[in-house]
C-alpha cells in the first residue's frame, strides 16, 4: 500500500489533507455497487483523500464503501479519511446552505465533512437537477450571504474546513472582501496543458490552497478529452522515465505545490496514480511541459451551457 503525503491548509485552519484524492464523478453516473466496490479498492491502495459531490450521486456510496471500509479494518477510525463534498448551485441561498450539508451528511452517514466547498460560482433554480443548465435556469451568486451560510457550517461542527471550486481571481477578491472564515481551498481544472498560473499565484498570495481537478484531461467523460493522453511531449518524457503519461502529468501537477483530485475505478490506474512521489521530473522535463501551448478548459461551458453568464463567471478561470 502506498502512504500519499499530505498537505496543510491554510496557517489560520492546520487541517492537513491528503495530496492526491480520489474523484466519485461519472457521467452517466456509474453503478452504486461499481462505485462503492471502486472506492474501497482505492482504500487498500491507500487513498485517504475522496471527493464527492450533491450532483454527482457518489455521496450515498461512498458513505457505503466507508461504513464497509471499517467493518472490515481497513482504516481504524473515519478520522483517518478526509472526505470532500460540495454545495450543489441549486442550494447555492443563505438559508439553504446549513440543510444542504446536513442532506449530504445522511448521504454520506458521516457526523461531520472535512472539507465543504461551494461547487460553481452561480445559483442555478431549485428544479436543476441535470446539465447542461440553461440560461434561464442560472443567476449570479450571492457570494456575501452564500459565504456566511458556509461560515455558518463550520461554526457548528458540520466540516472542519470551507472552500470553493472554479472560482476566478476576481471572484475570489470578492469573496475575502466579506469573509470572516477565509476560504481554504479553491479547487479548478488545472493540468500540464492548462496551468493557472495566474490563479496559482494568487490564491498563493493569500494563503489559498490549489485542488486540481481533470489533472488528467477527464479521458473518457462526456466534457472530458484526450489531449493530455495523447501529449507527444509527455509521451516521450514518460518513455524515458519508464512512466506513464498519465504519472508525468500527475508528477507535474504535485510538483507546482498543489493537490489533485484523480477519477479511475480500474485498481491497477488506482494504484500508478499513487505512484508518483518516489520520483522526480528534471528540471529538463520541466521546462518542455511549461513550454506546452496552453488551451482553457471547456469543462465549465460545457457542463453549464454555453451562455453570456457562464462566459462571464469563467472570464478568468
């Protein structure tokens, strides 16, 4: 089994999380039985770290596969396993940010969530319950009083940590202008042919910690693509290194200095994904991925639909 490092959060929180989680998404969403089999073979692997979602519908599995995980002694205690989830836009009021985080904790049959985030910078209406959205269904966020519903989870015991995902530099400004609990992490599509430099380097600047997710391009997946699989270049460096491409891409992204959230139900993708932290990219290597033309995810428009709000929200994503 692999021991996967961890990372310490923010200096004002100190919750140290795993670097490298495992994701629950699927589209169509996979079997429950698939994905709870699926996460306690990641267990043994040594994942520590997994991330969920309301929308994605692997809350209630892996509540399941944890529950499983210990009958059978795989870890001692549910302290040892950091579990993220997120706010689904529909949820995205004041008011129902603190019944939306005690709905996913029955899902997950968990007492508490280490990590909660707010999964889109919109409000979408209270019938959304599949993607794409369309316009007329999505509204700008009301960051100020959404934040102070989050705050309001954290104070009560429901996550020990607060965050948010696909948030662009502006739209974190406006966040830390009227938090009192600064957000933790900012979890974005980042990979070697997207690297967020400018967002990186922000959310560095103000003590934010960087999840990056589709590290691998999402291969596979409806929004996903090929283009990192394909890579000649990490193709070639990862022939010289004895490697997988998939393993260059997930080495440079933990070595920028943020984490990764990585999706593979097959146990032998699982465990080369673990694989990474024996091992390091020469500076050579380095130099020929941060020299790869960068293309902007399509992984926000496509999910959400391609309209004037959603161009907007992504302007710096």
């Amino acid at each position: 089994m692999t021991t996967c490092p961890e990372v310490t959060l923010s200096s004002k929180n100190e919750l140290r999380m795993p670097v490298v989680g495992m994701g629950t998404s699927s589209y169509p969403p996979a079997d429950p039985e698939t994905a709870k089999t699926a996460i306690i073979e990641a267990i043994k692997a040594g994942y520590r770290h997994f991330d969920t979602a309301f929308v994605y519908g692997s809350e209630q599995p892996l509540g399941e596969a944890i529950a499983e995980a210990l009958r059978l002694g795989l870890v001692k205690s549910r302290d040892e396993l950091f579990i993220t989830t997120k706010l689904w836009a529909a949820s995205a009021e004041r008011d129902l940010v603190v019944p939306a985080i005690k709905m996913s904790l029955r899902n997950l049959k968990l007492d508490y969530i280490d990590m909660y985030l707010i999964h889109w910078p919109l409000r979408v209406s209270q019938e959304v319950r599949k993607m794409p959205i369309v316009k007329e269904h999505a509204f700008p966020l009301d960051i100020k009083s959404v934040w102070e519903g989050m705050e309001e989870c954290k104070n009560l015991g429901l996550t020990r940590a607060i965050g948010v995902s696909n948030f662009s530099c502006k739209k974190l400004e406006e966040l830390l202008s009227v938090a009192k609990i600064p957000p933790a992490v900012n979890q974005v599509e980042m990979n070697p042919l997207w690297h967020q430099k400018k967002l990186r380097e922000f959310c560095q600047a103000n003590d934010i910690h960087i999840t990056a997710y589709t590290p691998l391009g999402a291969n596979g997946t409806k929004w996903g693509d090929n283009r990192i699989i394909d890579c000649d270049v990490l193709r070639d460096i990862a022939k010289a290194k004895g490697k997988t491409t998939a393993q260059i891409s997930l080495r440079w992204v933990y070595e920028q200095g943020v984490s990764f959230v990585a999706k593979s139900f097959n146990k032998e993708r699982m465990k080369e994904n673990l694989q990474i932290f024996d091992w390091c990219l020469t500076e050579e290597d380095s130099n020929k991925i941060n020299q790869l033309p960068q293309h902007k995810g399509t992984t926000f428009a496509s999910i959400l639909g391609p309209h004037d709000l959603i161009l907007e929200l992504d302007a710096e994503i």
